[in-house]
C-alpha cells in the first residue's frame, strides 16, 4: 500500500435489518479508521430498486447512529452511479480487458451445461471475435480475465490467498439490460471514494480475487484486504433466527446499551490480551486489523449480559431513566410528572442485578405505583395482628429517623429490631410486601431512600389501615 491516508467503509445494502455481523464489520472499520486517524465513510448499496426504500435505507442510518459509528462523509449511494459505472465498462472496453458478449440466453445455457460436463469454467466464444462480426442485437460486457497464471489476495486477515486463474470465469460487468453488476460497481465505488482497506466478511473473498483483476485491469491501487470470520451461534452453526436476534434494532428492543454491544462485538474476532472490558477509547488505541483472528466467532449470550450489566452499573442513571421511560411508556404504563426524576433517584439501588434495561424497567414498577397500593394475597397474609402491631412501632421509629439515607435507615431498621427483641427477618418481608405492593423491590433501606419519607411511611400508614 502507499501511504494514502487509511479509508474504510460500510457497504450494506438496504434490506429491512442491520443484522449484526454487518454492525462488527461496521465497528472494525470505524476502529481501524480512528486508530489510524483516518476516515469512515458509508455507502448504501441500494441497486436492488424494490428493497431500497426511505424506510429500509433509514434503518441503516439508525442502526449506525444508535451504535455511535456514523459516517465520517455524506454517504454515498451506489445507484446514482450507475453512468460512472458504465463510463469505467467503456474504459475496459478500449483498454481491450473487456469484451462484448453476444451470446442469447439459450446459448449461455449451452455452454454452461458443457463446461459443467467438462469441468471448467464458462468462456464465451466471443472472447477474441472481431468488433466487424459484431451483430445488431443486445449484448453483455464481460471482464477479460488472465487466463495462466494465479491471482494472489493478500489478506490482512487470512494470509496471502491464491485463485488460480484458469478457475475464473469472464465475470459480466454489464447486463444486456444496460445494468452495472455488483462486482463492478464495488470496485469503482471503493477507488472513487479513496477506500484503502475493504475490510469485509469472508463471504465476500472469493469476490476478491476478481475485483483484483478489475482494479489491474484499470490500472488502479489495490486496497488491503480484510476478509472478517462470520459470527455462528453458542452450538458453532451459522446465526439464525433460532439463535435469538440478529438485527441491532432487536438488541436495542432487548434492553442492550450500544456501548456493551460495541465491547462485545470488538471481541468477536478480536481481542487485547485478557481484557475483557474496555472503553472505545481503549479499543481504538488497541485495535489493529491485522490482531484480527480467521476462526468464526460464536455469539455468547452469558458474556453479553454480564457486558451489559457492566455498562447498566456504569451509566448516567439520568440517561437510564429516559430509556426506562420509554420501555414504560411502550408497556402504556402512565408516567406522572417527576417519575422520571424518581426513576433516576431510584436506579443506583437496583440496577446492580440487572442485565437489561428491559429488566431496570421491571425493577422500578414498585416506585412508580399510585397510592393506596393493591397489595397481593401473600402480602395480606402477611399482615397477622403480631406483625401489624410490629409495623405499627417501625412506622413511630421510622418517623423519628433524621438521616433519611441508605446507612441511616439501615442503623434505624437494626436498632429497631435489637430493641423488639426479634430479627430482621421478622418483619422485613411483609415490610417489603407494604413498600413494593409485592413488586421486586431492592433491599429495605434502598427501597426506603428511593421512595422518600413521606411515601414509605405513607404506604406503611395504607397497609395498617385496611382491614384486619
């Protein structure tokens, strides 16, 4: 390679989901390009006219900017190309490295029944035939591949890769329709764009080997390969549906945060050492493509949570309440003004078990209840004469407490209990139960700071009032 200042880039196509071996592409070409200093661009692939729409192209958009990697440049559409695609097939043409084919539909189909039979690629016989035998009917424009010799991928990832020449077909560059194919279109897009490193699945190595021959053919700098290994389940098969979600909009649905997703797909093919959790500041200064392993990665649900339970804890849990909020607000839960505050002041006494923001949602319903609280059968069991009377003191003591605080109430609950001659355990669960109205609530002192004085000793007064 020169010394061109590194560009890399996404190239998905527009099919409803990002899947999520497309977002661990996307974040190995964004560290790659910050770790240089250089740049990461986005192209949309939206050639297949029926799937691209608005609503499938903004799911790209989306997918990149919740996973905070968007485009370094205005993104770049490939079917607004289509006349430069064209002009670089007329270019091969007069450079004589490509050549019209004539042949009909049925006749290709003879031909590739013969080279099945005869164990070698399709050549058209219209590889050398002279511009004068042309006839006056549509016709494909095919790559005039080298027919000796190997063409050599040299792969950051894989090592240098070998096609042995006689193996590749005459690759069509343009349909008979006028059409650029895919092949093409990617090559020119990548030069014109500046791109030095396509840094890809390995899906897409085979495809190398002839782009190779187009970038020769043209006479322009090939970049740096880098063919990433798929992502397969836990059992080692390719993802699938039956794996759980593959679509970065489900991860988000799930109750992921982007930066766990962005540590943990770092670590699907890649990794530094033993570590396995680091900011991005700490990937991008880490990160090399050339770090980056040839075996599949397996998706791992259990390393996942316990990522994100990492990031749950580490988070602004202002940030939390809004996404709880929202979690809420699409269960038609019915926020009153200032329960988002509330759910903010309550989030650092329940997030620690935690694995998803889906489960944060659940853990703050409790604070969140109107009063007087529906309590559940069990708690209602609960409430003996013994145990009200009992209640009926903590709420006196509870009311003398002046350090409404986590270690206040829990010296307060203790001295309680040494001075009733009973343990904790005595009270503590239908305690509980009347706090949460039987939702899971952290421990007493937590729940207690987190709804205030006035609503816990409020939720004590509605219990010890119902009948007994």
């Amino acid at each position: 390679m020169s010394d061109r200042p590194v560009r890399t880039r996404i190239a998905p196509s527009p099919t409803g989901m990002m899947h999520i071996g497309t977002a661990r592409t996307a974040l190995f070409n964004w560290l790659f390009a910050r770790h240089t200093g250089g740049k990461f661009l986005l192209r949309v692939e939206d050639t297949d006219r029926e799937r691209s729409t608005d609503a499938a192209v903004q799911v790209i958009f989306d997918g990149l900017s919740w996973l905070g990697m968007e485009s370094d440049e205005p993104p770049v559409f490939q079917f607004a190309r289509a006349d430069r695609h064209r002009e670089v097939v007329a270019e091969l043409e007069t450079r004589g490295q490509a050549y019209r084919d004539y042949m009909t539909a049925e006749e290709l189909e003879v031909e590739r029944e013969r080279a099945r039979a005869e164990g070698r690629v399709v050549r058209s016989p219209w590889r050398g035939a002279d511009p004068a035998t042309w006839p006056d009917r549509p016709y494909a424009v095919r790559l005039k591949s080298p027919l000796d010799g190997d063409t050599v991928v040299a792969d950051a990832v894989k090592g240098d890769v070998r096609f042995q020449n006689s193996g590749l077909d005459d690759l069509i560059l343009l349909r008979s329709d006028g059409n650029p194919t895919y092949n093409l279109a990617v090559v020119v897009d990548d030069h014109d764009m500046a791109i030095t490193h396509v840094i890809r699945g390995d899906d897409h190595l085979n495809n190398a080997a002839r782009q190779t021959i187009i970038y020769q053919a043209m006479d322009w700098e090939v970049p740096v390969w880098a063919h990433l290994p798929l992502i397969h389940g836990p059992d080692g098969a390719k993802l699938s549906k039956r794996h759980g979600a593959q679509a970065v909009s489900e991860f988000d649905g799930m109750g992921y945060l982007p930066e766990s997703l962005r540590n943990y797909l770092a670590k699907l093919g890649w990794g530094h050492g033993d570590d396995e959790i680091f900011s991005d500041a700490q990937a991008i200064e880490w990160f090399d493509i050339k770090d980056v392993v040839s075996a599949a990665a397996r998706l791992d649900w259990a390393k996942l949570n316990h990522l994100n339970n990492h990031y749950i804890r580490e988070a602004d849990p202002v940030r939390l309440a809004a996404l709880v909020a929202t979690i809420l607000k699409g269960r038609d839960f019915h926020l009153r003004q200032g329960d988002e505050t509330l759910i903010a002041g309550l989030i650092p006494f329940v997030r620690d078990g935690v694995k998803t923001t889906l489960e944060l949602a659940d853990a703050v319903i409790f604070s969140l209840k109107s009063r007087p609280l529906e309590l559940p059968s069990k708690a209602l069991e609960q409430l003996t004469d013994e145990t009200r009377a009992r209640l009926t003191r903590l709420r006196l003591a509870l009311a003398q407490v002046t350090d409404w605080s986590v270690p206040g109430l829990e010296v307060a609950v203790r001295a309680f209990a040494e001075a009733d001659g009973v343990g904790i355990g005595k009270f503590g669960a239908p305690l509980r139960s009347v706090l949460s109205g039987g939702s899971p609530a952290p421990d007493l002192a937590g729940t207690m700071t987190a709804l205030g004085r006035d609503e816990s000793l409020g939720r004590i007064d509605d219990a010890l009032s119902l009948p007994a």
